[in-house]
C-alpha cells in the first residue's frame, strides 16, 4: 500500500491535516492557555471610548435619548448590540475580520491578524469570514471618521462611486425637517452602535490612528502588538 501512489497521496494528505492541526490549533492553544479570555467591558479601551465620546458630541440628541452620556458600561452596550447588527445584516458575508500573512496583506491593512486579538468575548464567535467583495475590516477603526460613517451606511455610493454595498436606512431616525425620511444626520441606536463596533475594531493596536490627546492602550493585552 505504502509504495503505490494513492498510499502517498493518503499519508501525504493526512500528514498535511496533522500538520495544519498542529500549527493552528495546538500551538496557539499552548501559546495562549495563560491569557484568559477577556469580556467586552475590559476590550473598552480608550481609542474606542474617544470615539464614542465623539459620537455624543457629534450626534448629541440621538445620543442622549440611546444611551445617555458616553460611560464605559455604556460603550459595552452598544458595542454587543453593535456585533449583533454586524451578524443579522450579514456584513461579514462580503468583509472578512483577518489579516492573513500571505499576498502583503499587511501592507494594505496593517499587521498580520494574531490568535490574542481574539480571545475576548466580543470575537465569539469570530467573524473571520471567507468572502471579501468589501475590505477587511479587522483594522477598520480609526481610518476614518464617525460623519464618513454614518454617511456611508446611509448611502455608501455617495461616498464610493459604484459600491455595491447596500444603504442601511433603517440605522437612521427620520430628519424632524422632513418626517418621514431618514437622515444621515440623526443615527438612531443601531447606527450609533454599528459605527462604535467599527471604530473597535483594532482599537486595540499601536497603529490605531493617533489624535490630539490621545492615549494609546497597550497594556491590555499581555504582548503589545505592533
Ligand atoms: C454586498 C456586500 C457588502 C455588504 C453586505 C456590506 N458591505 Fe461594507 N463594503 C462593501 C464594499 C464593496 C466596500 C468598498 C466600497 C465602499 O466603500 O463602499 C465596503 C466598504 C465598507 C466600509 C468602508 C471601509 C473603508 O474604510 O474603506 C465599512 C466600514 C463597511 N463596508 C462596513 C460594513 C458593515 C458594518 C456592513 C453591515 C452592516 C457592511 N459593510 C455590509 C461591501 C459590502
């Protein structure tokens, strides 16, 4: 058996699962065992709290009356509520949540994805997600500004000529101006916390785009990451 070519196929292919096993599952489990798995109050982090501060400056009528003043414990509300509306909407059918370490992904989206940034329980399940019609979003925060946002959710082809990512109207309250019609200018609670989902994501790196006043949280987790 061992001499003909399927027996080498057979171990070849069983050698090959073995070693993935091995590398992705095992090593990292043995890498990690001491780092326990954090909750969603403890990923609130100061570059996430800068923009959820900013959202309530920004949009401080919707803010008010979703979440009133911008605490921590309000942060992890709204970011749960945030992954479920990435879930039910289905954005991790065409966004993928994973720096890979092949095809210099890193040089378009930042460092390469590691097993820590996932041990929390914002990331359980983890959206890695397969398809990529849209960019990874696992360094999406902090690359642009929560107005861009909420403009691009209302209507993405305003902001990306040709986009097919579809509007998400129903993120938005109606404009007091014109009852009736929602506005990009009045984000209700899934809107609000949608976009704080977003700008979490990679709050947790040293390359989260810095501002005025602003204070990078690396002791977080056990390695600074790059
Ligand atoms: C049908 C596929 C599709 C779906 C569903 C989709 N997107 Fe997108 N998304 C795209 C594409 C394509 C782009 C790039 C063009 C653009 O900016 O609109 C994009 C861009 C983005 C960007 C801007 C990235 C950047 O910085 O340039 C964000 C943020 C985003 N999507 C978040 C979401 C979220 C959150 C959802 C779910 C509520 C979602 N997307 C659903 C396809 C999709």
């Amino acid at each position: 058996m061992f001499e003909s070519k399927s027996g080498i196929l057979l171990i070849g292919g069983l050698g090959f699962f073995l070693l993935a096993f091995v590398s992705n599952a095992a090593v990292p489990m043995l890498m990690y065992r001491d780092l326990p798995e954090q909750s969603t109050r403890e990923v609130v982090n100061a570059n996430v709290m800068y923009q959820f501060e900013d959202l309530s400056v920004r949009y401080p009528d919707p803010f008010k009356k979703y979440f009133g003043q911008p605490t921590p414990e309000k942060c992890t509300e709204a970011l749960e509520l945030g992954r479920q509306i990435y879930i039910a909407e289905g954005c991790w059918h065409c966004h993928s949540q994973f720096v890979r370490p092949v095809s210099n992904e890193s040089r378009r989206w930042g460092p390469v994805a590691r097993t820590e940034e996932y041990q929390n329980s914002l990331q359980r399940p983890v959206m890695f997600g397969t398809r990529r019609v849209g960019p990874d979003l696992s360094r999406e925060g902090g690359r642009r500004g929560n107005d861009w946002h909420a403009v691009h959710f209302f209507r993405p082809q305003q902001l990306s000529a040709g986009s097919p990512m579809p509007d998400y109207s129903w993120f938005f309250d109606e404009d007091p101006q014109q009852p009736g019609r929602p506005s990009p200018a009045h984000p209700n609670q899934r809107g609000l916390a949608i976009i704080t989902y977003v700008q979490w994501l990679g709050s947790w790196l040293k390359s989260y785009p810095a501002y005025e006043n602003f204070v990078p949280i690396q002791d977080q987790m056990a390695h600074p990451l790059e």
